[in-house]
C-alpha cells in the first residue's frame, strides 16, 4: 500500500460548496515533504476526505490569472 | 462501453506546456451536448487525447480569479 503524506501549508480559500458540505478548495499543499504546491480540489468538510483536482505550479497560477483576468465574466 | 461526447466551444489559453508537448488549457467545452462548462485540462498537442482535470462553473471561476487576484504571486 502507498502512503501519501500531505501538509496543507495554506488555505488560501474556497470557490464552491457542494450541498454535502464538500468544498472547492485552492491551497498551497506539500505532497510527500515537497515544496508547496498550489492545490485546486475538492474536500470533505473538516479535511477527512479529499476528491479529485490539480496541481499547478506558481508559474501556471500566474498565466491562469492572467487568463482569467482577460475574460469578460 | 461509454462514449462520451465534447466539443471545445472556446479555447481561452494554455497555462504551460510539459516536455512531450501537452498543455494545460483552459477551455470552454461541452459535455455530451449540456451548456459549456470551463475546463482546465491537460491535452495532447493535436486535442487527441485528453489527461485529468477540472470542470468549472463560471461561479467557480469568478471566485478563483478573486483569490488569485488577493495573493501576492
């Protein structure tokens, strides 16, 4: 069986709760004492259970900001 | 066997490029006919196959952007 370890370094905040009480979630997450990434995915309320999302490095953040910046929404 | 049918309605960008060529792209894609969702993905360079990813709803994206738009980057 393969362990995963993680930290979630820093809660950077929520973009949508499901009617469970699972959230969306974007936080800066160490997987396996790595250096922090940022983690967009979905959580149990109280962080028990996590569901399927991404990672994305800083670099990706920053182009997906600038992408979303240039949407009209 | 299931099929699953999209159609990219709008590519809005890529937010990086590995080594063998995929982007992770943000989209907005139609799912089995349903109103386009966005969708943060990683493709294959021709749109040939499609890895994991996300779906969002455009709730969930306005409030990504107001979190990326609060963090120091």
């Amino acid at each position: 069986m393969v362990e995963i370890k993680y930290e979630i370094k820093e809660s950077i905040g929520s973009i949508s709760q499901s009617p469970k009480g699972w959230n969306k979630e974007l936080n800066l997450i160490s997987w396996n004492g790595k250096e922090p990434k940022f983690d967009l995915r979905d959580w149990a309320p109280e962080h028990e259970k996590m569901g399927k999302g991404l990672t994305l490095t800083l670099d990706e953040v920053k182009a997906l900001r600038n992408l979303l910046n240039g949407l009209e929404l």
